[in-house]
C-alpha cells in the first residue's frame, strides 16, 4: 500500500498517483478515507491523457498537489516542552 506510506511520512491531505500496467494506465486520487479511480487507457495509443495530467500536476502549486499547509516544525519551546514531558514519563 503505497498511499498508506505517503500518509504515514508525508503531511499531506491527498495524494495523487498512476498506476501503469503493461500499456495500460490508471490514475488515482487518494485521501484518508477513500481514492477516486479512472477507468484503465492506453498510454501508448491515448498518450495525450497521461501527457495532460502530468502537465497539469506540474502546474500545481504544493497545496494543491495535497501538501498540508497548517503542519510547521515546532518551535523551540514546543520542543523543549515535549522533550521534558517524554523525559518526565520514563
């Protein structure tokens, strides 16, 4: 399960994905709940629907690629806070 992964490293709040097989392609939208799935093309004989969404997803700014805005690092009193918490627990 690769979007479990994405999900699992990444701070996003969808991803994008293809799926080729053979001569055969799929996209996918993935977010914490669900995916939204194209029927299969042929990228070899219908390349222009591969070439469009690869442009467009160039085109995209992070947050429209799915990166979550609201995650920053934390500060340095936010770490510190935490860091003694955890030490304080053990």
């Amino acid at each position: 399960m690769y979007a479990q992964e994405q999900f699992a490293h990444q701070h996003c709040g969808f991803l994008f994905q293809i799926l080729i097989c053979g001569s055969k392609a799929r996209f996918f939208r993935w977010d914490r709940s669900s995916a939204l799935v194209t029927q299969a093309f042929d990228y070899v004989k219908e390349p222009r629907y591969l070439l469009e969404f690869l442009l467009g997803y160039m085109r995209l700014g992070e947050v429209e690629r799915g990166l979550d805005p609201s995650v920053r690092l934390a500060t340095t009193l936010e770490s510190d806070t935490f860091r003694k918490a955890v030490e304080e627990f053990i």
